[in-house]
C-alpha cells in the first residue's frame, strides 16, 4: 500500500483535507460516498500511482475536513470541488467518485464540462425512484446508526463491522480507512462524522434528479457496476436498467458489470475486472 500526502485545501468556504498520491503523471481526481472518507481510495490509488497523480478529497464534514453545521448537498459539494481545482491549479482532470461521489461527479461534470476530461461513475449514478431508494436506506442504516455512538476501543468499533458480510474480507485497507474515520473522545472512540451532516445529506440525496443531467456530459464515461446488492439483490445501488438508462441517454458512456461485487467490496476489494477497466480507460 502507498501511503499517500495528506495535505489541507480550500474549498466553497471551507477547509478541505486532501490525501495525494504524488506523480508527475496525469491527475485523477476521487469523490467517496455518503459516510465515507478519501482513504476509501487507497488501493485503487495505489494501483494507479505512479503511473498517475491521484488526489481524494474529504467532503465537508468527513474526515479532516471542516464540518459546517449545514450545506450537505451534491450542489454544494460540487462547489468545494471545483474551488479544490482552482485552489489547486488542475485544468482539468479526470473524475471518479464513488456512490455519493458519483452523483457529484455527474453533476460537476455537467455544470463544468471544460474542466472533466473523462468520468468514472462507480457503482451509482443512476436515476432511482423512491422505492428503491428506501431499501437502499435500509440497507446502509447500520453505518449512519454507528456515528455519534461512542465505543470504548477502536477494537470494539470496528467488531460488528468486522462481521458484516458486504465487507468481507477484512483487509488492511479497510484497517487505514476505519482507523481514519475515528477520533478518540471522552470515554473511547467514535466516527468524525457528526450525524446531522449525514441526515442533511441523504434528504438531498433522494430529490436529486440525475437523469436530466445525462444529455450534457460530453466526456467518455465509464460506470463500474456491482452486480450483488448490499444486504440482497433487492438494494442494488445501481441497478442494470438504470445502468442501461445511462449508456443509452450520455454520449459517450459504456458500462462495465464487475461481477460477484457489492457496493463496497467494488472499491475495498482485490478486483482484477474492475482494475482492469478502470486502466484501460485510462490509458485511452
């Protein structure tokens, strides 16, 4: 694993904390998902580095970053990112986000097509009505119900996800990314995440209309899609005719199934069908 840069930014208003895999190759630029952090990206980053500079943002009210009381939008976020890319002089770059940051990538790509030069939609994306949108809720409610709790020991915060069967197996990455999300208080350990930016976020979430925004990305797409659900074949985050939609209705998107993945093993784990993908898309 290569230990990123950490380094602090500017961003709509806002301190931004970056982690950045230094090269003098071309910038890959990742957005994480709804409770997620920008060491999520370590394996893939280290994967790509050195053949490319990847840098990974923590999004307002994650990880280092500052967590104003409100803003939690995909709009706003989109905002931080593209004051993160005049505060750090990159023209343009390519995007990848995951869940969350793959509905902020679509709409920073759409609002600022000069500055995207290729997207890549892991795993989301997609336009979702609201019943599939609440069994995605149900689905992720274990990790929103984990911040603000207060656990004695990192050991113990990190036990019931240990046993959660969407993040088997349990790696070193996961290690450095849980490790990152926890700071120590009064009594033991907990999530840097304050709940409220969280529950802000997901009311977003379910309004936003990403099909509308489809038509206006002029860039070559690339959506990764896990095939498996998170907790079953019922909750997909992306599911095949949304993915489909996607192709259809972008310019220039293809879609790539990484079979036998789920919404988070698409990112944490060893994926030799989605590295592949990801490369080749690259190197394009």
């Amino acid at each position: 694993m290569t230990e990123p840069i950490m380094k602090r930014a500017k961003g709509d208003g806002v301190g931004i904390q970056l982690a950045l895999w230094e090269s003098e190759g071309e910038n890959v630029f990742c957005i994480h998902g709804l409770t997620a952090n920008s060491r999520c990206w370590d394996r893939i980053a280290s994967g790509l580095n050195p053949q490319f500079r990847v840098l990974a943002m923590d999004l307002r009210g994650r990880g280092l970053s500052d967590k104003p009381l409100t803003g939690y939008s995909i709009h706003q976020h989109v905002e931080d990112v593209a004051a993160l890319l005049e505060d750090q002089m990159l023209e343009r770059v390519t995007l990848m986000g995951h869940s969350l940051g793959a509905y902020i990538s679509l709409a920073l790509a759409a609002r600022y097509p000069d500055r995207v030069r290729k997207l890549i939609l892991m795993d989301a994306g997609g336009h979702l009505e609201q019943a599939q949108w609440d069994k995605i809720h149900v689905a992720i409610k274990p990790a929103v119900d984990r911040l603000g709790q207060v656990f004695p020991t990192f050991e113990h915060y990190t036990a019931p996800l240990k046993l959660a069967p969407f993040l088997q197996p349990w790696t070193r990455f996961m290690d450095t990314y849980f490790r990152y999300e926890t700071e120590e208080v009064s009594g033991g350990v907990r999530s840097r995440t304050p709940v409220e930016a969280i529950l802000e976020e997901i009311t977003h979430i379910r309004d936003f209309k990403a099909k509308p925004l489809y038509p206006a990305i002029s860039c070559p797409v690339l959506i990764l899609r896990a095939t498996n659900g998170i907790l079953s074949q019922e909750d997909l985050v992306l599911p095949e005719d949304a993915a489909e939609r996607m192709v259809n209705e972008m310019a220039h998107a293809e879609c790539v199934d990484v079979l036998n993945s789920n919404h988070y093993s698409i990112l944490f784990g060893e994926n030799e069908m989605r590295d592949r993908a990801i490369g080749n898309f690259l190197l394009r």
